[in-house]
C-alpha cells in the first residue's frame, strides 16, 4: 500500500478547515463544497465582469443548484481569453500583481493574457507546498529548472512553497547549459530536480567526469509542462536510480492542476480550488469517467480572473479504479495530446506527437525531436528531425526508420502507399533546442 497522497489532507482543512478532521474526506463534502464554490465563483464573475455577464448573465448563479446545471453553461475558450482579458477581470487593475502573456498557437497569432492577485498568486504557492510534499521533506534540496526570475513566476512561487516544507530551493531557470548544470547537482548535493521533459532527458545524456557523477545522488524529479512519455521516464529512472513523477499545470490554471502520489498512477486533482471535467471535443457533452476527451476547468477560488469552463485543448480521461494510494480524490490520467495535435493522415487514423514519443525516445541517444507532415504527389510526407546525445549509436538514423514503422498507423499508411517517410535529419546535442509544446506540424495546406 502507498502512502496516501497528501493533498487529500490539504483539500480536507481548505473545505472543512480541519485537516485532520476525524469524519475524513469524502465525495460527497468535495462536491457540495464545489457547487457553492460555483455558485460563488458565478456570482462574483457575472457581478463584475463584463464578459461574464453578458455570456451568462446575472442571474446564472442562482441557477446552478447541481452539476447538470452546471454543464449547461456555455463554454470559455483561449479565443475569448484572447480578445477580452480585460474585460474578463473581477477586480481594478490596481489589484493586479501579475500578469502572464503567453502566445497563441491559433490561428490568429493573438496573444493570450492571464492576471493574477496577491491572493491568486498565494493559491499556487499552497498548492505547491502541499504538492511537492509527495516528494521532498526538510533538509532535502532541490534544484528548479523553470523560469524564476521574476517575482511572481512559476519558479519563484515553487521556491516559496519550498521553503514552507523547509526545503532548500536552489533555482536555476531553463537549462541551457547541461555540463554547467551537472555541475551545480554535484556541488549543491541536489537530490530532487523539477524541470521540463527534454530538458531533464539531456542532462542524463551528458557525460560529466566520472568523480562529478559520483556526487550526484537523485531521489526524485518532477516533471511538468509537457508530456511525459514512458519510455523518457524509465531512461531518467535508469540513468538515476530515481523515482519520476508527473505534474499537470498550465499557466491559465494558476500554474498547478494536480500532481502524481508516490504510486505514480495518475493526477491527483487541486479539487478544492478548481474543478475538473472531461468533454467531447465536438459536441462539448460531458463524457463518463473512463472515456478520453478534452479537459475542461473552472477556477473556484481565483478572485482576478475567474474562467468558468475553460477549454484547454488537453486531451485525458478520468481513471475510474481507485488509487493504489487510497485517497477519494479523483484521478486524471496523463495528458498524452491536444485536439489541434492529432494529425489525420490521407490513409486513415492519426499521427501525434504522443504516438511518436513512445516509440522514438526508447531508441538510446533521441535527446529531442520535432515532426512535421507535409504534401509530396497527393501522398503524406513525414520528416523528423532528431537531437541526438553524444552517446548515440552510428546508425541511429536506421534505428528512428525501424521505430516509425513499428507504430502501426505508420505502417498501415505506408503499405497503403498514402504516406512516405523523408530521410531522417540528426543534429548533434550540442544547443538545447528552446522549449516549447511539442506537437506535430501539419504543412499539408500551405503546399
């Protein structure tokens, strides 16, 4: 039996202010906790937002009195967060302590802008606390390969919510250096690492001087803001003799959406401050437990920018069994995808970025790797372009060739004689390329 994730005592004080309440938590208190938070939330939203309040208009609170009611309120999308983030906030600018751009990867290029309180901001370092007390402990040390400069970023607040643990922070930002970093691990005596998939995968791929290796002694790594293939998570394993757990966040959540237990099976959910719900991507239905489809959010605590029904473009399921762990929590299973993310080939089915992973990243040096499908004689062309590590084999081209074809949609396609396979393109690890979602590129229509 696992340890019971924490979080589940968390959520328990935040709803009932006890957290070591005897009665326990329970499904039941999430969820009518829930539906006063909506209530609240839709309250606040339609009463000093603009946008809120001609989308729902300002009786939609007194509306809701349970899910299904709920689920007949109409969607907010990254379109909408995109023309009208001012009109979407709760309070006065003055309020206001930080603002996040990110940019679009619609179609109309428009940036998005996501602003946070004080209070907002406070939400996640709790968060963080609570979650990365699944990992570390006092007198641990860990070493935070995110952007932290800034007060207010992702790896400020991580180092604060640290610290509460009695954890010592040491951060750094992205990697860009590998050696250099190595460096730091042994010097500083990291035992834990949080950063981004590719980023902490060329750090293992680098080949330090034996005595440097020698001083470093992982426990465990976090990682977040992508997608976390298998075959990536047992190489780390491997290489460190650690244990690999996932996060799940985005910057529109307040940077933390749940995060793995020790049994390493799944996201146990922030359920107290946002609520969770699994939809078909076409029809917007609500879809049980167990069938896969887009992940959808409502911030039930945020005061600046609430989002009832954000459309994340993630696609996931929620796993019906029970925890190895024990919690009532819900579990997510790992977001594999994006809807703009699977690519439907002219011979039938989908190629993703999430297809690809599992397969290239088990062939020994793939550090990183980009795929785009493009138009050659009314055929699809897939080109792939790979980093490889110092320590890749002479004939890794051969072996990326093998590995595509093992993924049956692939094959399936290329005996069809609808998709043909560019020659492979390896560049040497010696510039990390800069992080970004990973997905594959569709140039079929710019052909």
């Amino acid at each position: 039996m696992y340890e019971k994730t924490p979080l589940e005592s968390w959520i328990l004080g935040k709803i009932t202010g006890n957290p070591g309440d005897p009665a326990g938590l329970t499904r039941s208190l999430i969820e009518e906790y829930q539906i006063w938070k909506l209530k609240e939330t839709i309250a606040l939203a339609t009463a000093k937002s603009p946008f809120y309040r001609r989308r729902l208009g300002r009786g939609a609170a007194e509306k809701v009195r349970s899910f299904k009611d709920f689920q007949q309120l109409p969607f907010t999308t990254t379109g909408d967060l995109s023309r009208n983030p001012l009109q979407m906030l709760c309070v006065s600018q003055d309020s206001i302590n930080r603002v996040v751009t990110l940019n679009s990867s619609g179609t109309t290029g428009q940036p998005k802008r996501v602003f946070f309180t004080a209070g907002d901001q406070e939400l996640t370092r709790d968060f963080f606390q609570h979650g990365m007390s699944t990992l570390v402990g006092p007198g641990d040390r860990v070493l935070i390969l995110l952007p932290g400069a800034l007060p207010g970023s992702v790896g400020d607040l991580l180092a604060d919510g640290l610290r509460r643990l009695q954890v010592l922070p040491v951060p750094h930002g992205l990697v860009q250096n590998p050696e250099a970093v190595l460096e730091i691990m042994a010097m500083e005596r990291i035992d834990t690492l949080v950063g981004i998939p590719t980023q902490v995968l060329a750090l293992a791929y680098c080949e330090p001087a034996e005595q440097k290796m020698d001083k470093i002694c992982l426990k465990n790594i976090l990682l977040s803001t992508d997608h976390v293939p298998v075959a990536l998570a047992k190489h780390l394993e491997e290489a460190w003799g650690c244990r690999v757990f996932n996060h799940y966040g985005m910057t529109e959540m307040g940077l933390g959406g749940g995060v793995e237990c020790a049994a390493l099976a799944g996201y146990h959910l922030r359920e107290a401050d946002l609520l969770f719900e699994v939809v078909d991507p076409e029809s917007g239905e609500v879809l049980p437990e167990g069938e896969e489809g887009e992940v959808v959010f409502t911030t039930l605590t945020r005061r600046g920018m609430p989002l009832i029904r954000y459309r994340t473009g993630d696609i996931a399921r929620f796993i019906p069994e029970p925890c190895p762990c024990g919690t009532v929590l819900k579990r997510l299973s790992p977001v594999k995808d994006r809807v703009q993310g699977r690519i439907v080939l002219t011979g039938g089915g989908f190629l993703s970025m999430s297809v690809l992973d599992e397969v290239l990243f088990a062939v020994k040096g793939v550090a990183n790797f980009k795929a785009a499908i493009s138009n050659e004689n009314n055929r699809d062309r897939l080109e792939i372009t790979v980093q490889a590590a110092g320590k890749a084999p002479g004939n890794i081209s051969a072996l990326i060739e093998q590995a595509l074809y093992s993924v049956p949609v692939i094959s399936h396609n290329s005996r069809q004689g609808k998709l043909i396979l560019a020659p492979v393109r390896v560049e040497p690890l010696k510039e990390l390329w800069p992080p970004q979602k990973r997905v594959a590129r569709d140039h079929r229509d710019k052909n």
